[in-house]
C-alpha cells in the first residue's frame, strides 16, 4: 500500500485517541525509514502522538519547537509545531489541530533537519 499526503497513519485511532494524517509525501517516506531503522522508538513516538500531542510539561524529547518554527499552517490555519526525537538524530515534527484531533506528519527523517541547526 502507497502512503502519502492527506493519508492516515494506520492504525485508526481509537477512542479519546487523536487522528495523525501525513501532511505530505516526504514525512509518508520518511516515516518508513524511521520504522525501519528505529521501529521500537517510532512506536514510542507514534503512541504519543496518538494519546498526548501537546504534553504538559513537554519533555526535552517532545516539546514545541521554537522561533520560525513554532508554527505551521495547514489549510491556511496556524497551528502549533511539535517535534518528538525518535533517536539521536530522527526527528518527528508535526502540527497539531487540537479542534480536530488531529497531528499533521510535516518531518519524518532519520537524520537530524539543518532547520533547527
């Protein structure tokens, strides 16, 4: 099966659990690479994107990322950005639509993003 854009990352949630749809077709990539090389820990990531997108308190492996990067837009509405480490250097940013609970998959690498360098 072809994952990408606007496609939900399966399972279906279930109840009080949030949706998390790719918001485009690199993080659909991405995230197979992520399962593939650190499948424990993208299970991690995925549960707690699923069970608590925003936690409170973030934590230094999951938390709101800063400045230019703090917010996304998704369907010209702003939404905050979260990333979640997935390991040393794989990262997982999404944005979250707490009205529609949903996280928008935008980063999926093995790789640390030059963005946040």
């Amino acid at each position: 099966m072809s994952l990408g854009k606007g496609d939900p990352v399966p399972p279906p949630p279930g109840k009080g659990e949030f949706h998390i749809r790719f918001g485009n077709r690199e993080a659909a990539v991405g995230w197979r690479e992520l399962c593939k090389k650190a499948p424990g820990n993208t299970l991690v990531a995925w549960q707690a994107m699923r069970t608590g997108p925003a936690p409170v308190p973030p934590t230094q492996r999951h938390h709101r990322l800063k400045g230019d990067l703090a917010n996304g837009t998704r369907n010209g509405k702003a939404l905050p950005q979260w990333q979640i480490e997935v390991t040393g250097g794989g990262r997982l940013w999404y944005l979250f639509d707490e009205g529609e609970q949903t996280c928008w998959l935008a980063l999926a690498r093995t790789g640390h993003p030059r963005q946040t360098d």
